[in-house]
C-alpha cells in the first residue's frame, strides 16, 4: 500500500509542479526555469541531508545516486526543450511514459509483480498516454516542428525512467534526504551557476512564487516516490506517471483548457487502474 500511496502523492506533486512550471516558462527562459526550480530544492534538501549525516557511500550507491540525480536534471532540460517546439498535449503523453520505462527496467532486472498488477499498471499507462492525446482541431498547428519535439520528448522519457529506476535503487540504501538533493547539486553546478555567472538568471516578481512552488513540489515528489519505490519501484513508477494526467485536469480547471473524449477515456482508463492496483495489493 505505500508504493501505491506513494506513487500517488508524487503524481500530485509534481502535477503541481508542471502546472506551475508552464505558466513560468512563458515568463522566462524554460532553463533559467529549471535553475531557479533547483535551487529551490537545494535550499530544501540540504539543510535535511545535512541534519541526518554524511551516509555511508558505496560504489554502488554512489553510482545510482548520479544517475538519478543527473538524469533528473537531463530529462527536465529535454522535456522544456520539447515544450518549447511542440505542444503540450503532444509532448506530455510521451514524457510520462517514463514511469512504464521504469517499471520495464525493474522488471527486467528481476523484480517480481503478480500479473493481476501487471495489467492494471498497464491500464494506468495506457490511461496515462490517452490522457493527452491532442486534439486533431489544433494539432497542425506545430506540424511543422513535430518530430522534432517528438524526439526531444521521447530522450527525456528514456532519460527519466532510467533516472526513476535509478532512485528507487539508490533510495533502498541511502537515506531520502541524500538521494533527493543528489538533483538538487547536480542542477545547480551544472545549470544555475553557469547562467547566473552569464547573466541569464533572471526572476521577475510574478515568476518567484511560481518556482517556489515547483520546487517544493519537485522535493515533496521526489520524498514521495523514493519512499514508494522502497516497497516496488514498478508500483511506485507507473502510478507516478499519473502527473500528467493530473496536470490535464488542473489546466481544465485553472486555465480553461477542454479536454477530449478521447482524454476523458484516459482520465477513466486511470482511475480504474488505480483501483484495480489498490484492491490486488490490499
């Protein structure tokens, strides 16, 4: 049940987070988004990591620790590239496929799930994709530079299920705190100093609540999905996945966005799945 709830609670979060964060990145440049999003973090997670104590690194978990904390960051450089050329509704259902890439990794990697679960986290996936299915009115209007956008989603897909797995196995050893931050560091040496030192890190008054708000939702998603991932990370990883989903409805409520039948399917598709999952796992 707490990878359920967990990977639940990290799909809130961080459909909060990308909620916020497409408002913002209208504001200013999608990376300095991303900057100012890390930073937040590591004013978070930092003074945590720092109460609970340098941990006991291994070669192992030291290597997971950087793949998931760099593929983090990666991957969020290559979603806002694809929201930058493409459509939201076009670009969403392939990023969130991460949380299916995640779950393929476990299971090739052997851990076990019943086949009960199997389908209903394959329910939960299809949902999630249907759920952002473009509308066929609008979707011409970025044909143009669709491939493009395809390809820079499908990267940061690929990039954060590896990343997600790599959390779950970095977060069975290390404490929360460690492998939280691990994003947190990497994105701020790699992204954010770089261009404050440029001069490119700029943060209008209207921009400043809005990252704060993705940062802090980023953290409490990433608390979220490392203790899921504890208990199964394929659990944990497809229903994660649901941010999309999330991130539809709130941009129909907040920001008068429809959705289609075909989305409403989608939205159904995971409601059932989450049902299924909770009822084979009680």
């Amino acid at each position: 049940m707490i990878a359920i709830l967990g990977g639940i609670g990290a799909a809130a979060a961080w459909a909060i987070s990308t909620l916020c964060s497409s408002r913002s990145s209208r504001m200013i440049e999608p990376l300095a988004v991303v900057a100012w999003v890390m930073l937040v973090g590591l004013v978070i997670t930092a003074p945590i990591a720092a109460a609970e104590g340098v941990p006991n690194f291994s070669a192992e978990s030291l290597t997971w620790l950087i793949v998931s904390g760099g593929g983090n960051v990666a991957g969020l450089l290559l979603a806002y590239k694809a929201l930058r050329v493409g459509q939201v509704a076009l670009v969403a259902p392939l990023v969130s496929t991460e949380g299916a890439i995640a779950a393929t990794i476990a299971l090739i990697a052997g851990e076990s799930v019943d086949p009960g679960i199997a389908v209903a986290l394959g329910l939960v996936a299809a949902g999630v994709c249907l759920s952002s299915v473009p509308d066929p009115a609008t979707a011409e209007r970025s044909a143009a530079r669709h491939p493009e956008g395809v390809a820079f989603a499908v990267g940061a897909a690929l990039i954060f299920g590896a990343s997600l797995y790599a959390t779950g196995r970095a977060g069975a050893t290390l404490p929360s705190a460690w492998v939280v931050l691990s994003a947190r560091v990497i994105g701020t040496f790699a992204v954010a100093i770089p261009l404050a030192v440029a001069r490119r890190l700029p943060l209008p008054a209207g921009v400043l609540p809005l990252v704060v708000a993705a940062g802090v939702c980023e953290v409490l998603g990433f608390y979220s999905f490392t203790a899921a991932a504890r208990h199964q990370i394929a659990v944990a990883a497809v229903l994660s996945s649901q941010f999309a989903t999330l991130a539809a409805i709130g941009a129909y409520v907040l920001f008068g966005e429809r959705l289609t039948r075909i989305q409403l399917y989608g939205v159904t598709s995971v409601v059932a799945g989450v049902a299924l999952v909770s009822a084979l796992s009680a």
